[in-house]
C-alpha cells in the first residue's frame, strides 16, 4: 500500500524548514533578504550562524552603510 501523509505546520516553523528566517544565538531573529550580502550575519551582535563564528568586519560595515 502507498500511504501519504499530509502535515500541517504553522508559518514560523515553514520559515526555519526553508532558512527564510534566521534565528542567532543572541535571540534575534529575521527574514532572509534575497539581495542580503551576508543573510547569516546577526545585525545585533555580529554572528554569522552559517560560519559558527564572530563577523565584527561585517557588521561594522552593515552599520556604517546605515
């Protein structure tokens, strides 16, 4: 027998299955951006959840475009 199961899950839990939102260790969270040069890059406290590291360089410069 083919059995298929469907399963309901909510929008926030869509968006962490498909990276569309980010969350860092700090507790902030966002939306992935598609034209975002660095969408691993917490704006809050500059960790890169991707590369499991610090990015001081990055978020200096995200700042200083701001």
């Amino acid at each position: 027998m083919n059995w298929k199961m469907k399963i309901l899950i909510t929008e926030k839990q869509y968006k962490k299955l498909t990276k569309e939102e980010v969350k860092c260790k700090c507790g902030h969270s966002w939306e992935v951006k598609k034209d975002d040069k660095h969408p691993n890059l917490c704006h809050d406290c500059g960790w890169d959840s991707e590369s499991k590291k610090y990015n001081n360089k990055e978020l200096l410069n995200f700042w200083k475009d701001k």
